[in-house]
C-alpha cells in the first residue's frame, strides 16, 4: 500500500512537469486550425540605401558582354558606389548610394533603392535595350552582404546572410541552427528600423496563427532578431536555481510528500 502511494505521487509529480514542458517548448500548438489562417502577404526583399548588389548583363557578343561587367576591379576613381567583391565570376559589386541610385556603365545614374532584385534586372534589361545598346541582354541580380542579426539562445547567433527573395523569421532561425532547449519560445523579438525610428514587434512560436500573419513573419535586410532564455535559463545564474517556478523544486516538494505518506503509515 505504501509503496502503491508514493509511487502514484511520483508519477503524477512527472507527468505534470512533462505537460508543463511540453507547453513551453512545442511551436505552433495551435496547429489543428492553421489551415485556416490567412498569412501575411508575402513581401520580397527590396534594395536599400547601403546595400550591395552584384548585376550580371550577359550578351551574345563576349565583346559587348564585357562593356557592362567590370571584372577584377580593386577601385575606381571618382566613384563611390562600387566595390570590388568576390564571387559572381570577379564581376565588381554595386554599393546602393544614400540617393537611392547606383553608377551603371555606360547607363549612368540608375534609382534601384526600394526595387526588387528581379525589378532592377528587368530596368536594366530595358535600359540597354531602349538605348540600343543590347537587345535580349540576360540580367541577373545577386544580393552581396544582405542579412539580418540572430542573437539570444539560438545555436549559432551572428549575422545571418538572406539568399532568398522572400526570407521568413523562420527561414532566419533555421539559419541560426535554430532555438536551444533554454530559449523561450512565447516572445521572439524583432527590431526593425523604419524610418529614423526603431520599432519592436514580438512574437509567439507556440501560436502559428500569430506568426503567419505578424508584420515580422517575412523579414527585411538589417532586422535585429532576439530570443530571450527561458526562465530556466534565467535561474541558472542563481546558486541552485532550486527556487519555486521550477520543476526540481516541485520534485523535491514531491519527494517529501511521498516520504511523509510512507512515514505516516508505517506509524499507523
């Protein structure tokens, strides 16, 4: 009889911190009705000021293909709005001027800022061709050191590079060798600048209807991702960390119980 007790005390002691866990770490556990969430609008990533963009025009002229590539370039005088890079076959980079443009050859001036990768290939494409300088030229447009920040309890925090027209906060987690066992999945937090202000927006894992349709859930270049740790995590800069929100401290308390049923009962 005692030990039927202690051990039925013991084993709703765990089940309860497993349940307790459980709802803590799991993500969407709302995921019965996310069929029918309707997601945020998806939003591609679109150049800004400062960024850096590798623009590749391939014609049927190897001649003509290299007036609009410049290759293996260490820096070009009077310009400020190109880079050498790395990658892209040594085709020189573009830096997005605070204007919002950049020096193309023999196009000059272009406004590229607030455009999609695949919108400034299209303006480029039609420029050439407007000009007779290249018709049916192939454009392609590369992102070069476009990422945003991953910090807290993540696998591996640090800069997190966008290869994608569309990249989620999933996609960024993921990236960062996604969530530790110590992170705290009820509030994911997104810094974004926009304009000259700051803005915080926050985010639960565990409800997939909030994510999908967050103003956060796709990403821009430069946001600033945190993960806050648990309040497990938290403790551990304690002494013990034995205090009364966590599960050793419910199972000793658990422990004691059962020690005293039996102690009760031998007694009697």
């Amino acid at each position: 009889m005692k030990i039927n007790i202690i051990a039925a005390v013991a084993i709703l002691s765990a089940v309860l911190v497993s349940c307790n866990t459980s709802k803590k770490i799991s993500y969407f556990q709302d995921r019965d009705s996310i069929s029918t969430v309707t997601v945020v609008e998806p939003v591609p990533i679109k150049v800004q000021a400062g960024d850096k963009i590798a623009i590749v025009v391939k014609c049927d002229d190897p001649e003509q293909t290299s007036l609009f590539n410049l290759y293996n370039v260490n820096q070009v005088m009077g310009s400020n709005s190109r880079v050498s890079v790395s990658g892209s076959n040594g085709v020189m980079g573009y830096t997005v001027a605070p204007d919002g443009t950049i020096d193309f050859p023999t196009l000059g001036k272009l406004t590229v800022a607030g455009m999609s990768r695949h919108e400034i290939a299209d303006k480029v494409k039609n420029e050439l061709a407007a000009q007779g300088q290249a018709l049916n030229a192939n454009v392609t447009v590369e992102f070069m050191d476009l990422g945003v920040t991953v910090m807290g309890e993540v696998r591996n925090p640090g800069r997190q590079p966008i290869n994608r027209d569309q990249y989620t906060l999933l996609d960024a987690l993921a990236s960062a060798g996604d969530l530790t066992i110590d992170a705290k999945r009820s509030n994911i937090m997104v810094m974004r600048q926009e304009g000259n202000k700051m803005k915080n927006y926050q985010v639960d894992l565990r409800d997939g209807r909030q994510l999908l349709t967050s103003p956060v859930y796709y990403l821009q270049q430069n946001d600033m991702v945190y993960v806050e740790p648990s309040e497990k995590k938290a403790r551990s800069s304690t002494i013990n960390g034995n205090t009364v929100l966590s599960a050793s401290f419910w199972i000793s308390i658990a422990s004691l119980i059962a020690t005293l049923v039996g102690l009760t009962l031998r007694f009697n």
